[in-house]
C-alpha cells in the first residue's frame, strides 16, 4: 500500500505577516488551496514526490 503526504505551511509578507486569501497551486497538477485568515494552506492525499509550489495574490510579485 502505497503511503500517502501532505504538505502544509503558512504565506507571510516580507514584515512577516501571515496573507490570506493567496492562491498555492502544485506545479504541474490542478491541485489548488486558498490560505485561510491566519495565512495558512494545506494539501492532503499526496503521493510520495518532490513538489514545487506557486503563490500569487493581486498586488505581490508571484513567487515559486
């Protein structure tokens, strides 16, 4: 059976303020989570592998 992850984590400016409301996307799939209030995302039911992500909110320079 093959083991199943997650990745999770927060978004925060460069003052360290958590951003909601910036879409992550997985490189490659049409996986995609907004960050809630405090900034954070989550992505379940992965399978074992390297990723990259994409972050864009309007307003901020889109970062991988």
């Amino acid at each position: 059976m093959a083991q199943e992850g997650s990745i999770t984590g927060t978004v925060q400016d460069k003052n360290f303020k958590n951003l909601e409301g910036v879409q992550v996307t997985i490189e490659g799939s049409e996986k995609v989570c907004i960050t809630d209030s405090t900034g954070l995302f989550y992505f379940s039911n992965l399978e074992p592998a390297t990723y990259s992500l994409n972050f864009y909110l309007k307003g901020y320079v889109s970062q991988k």
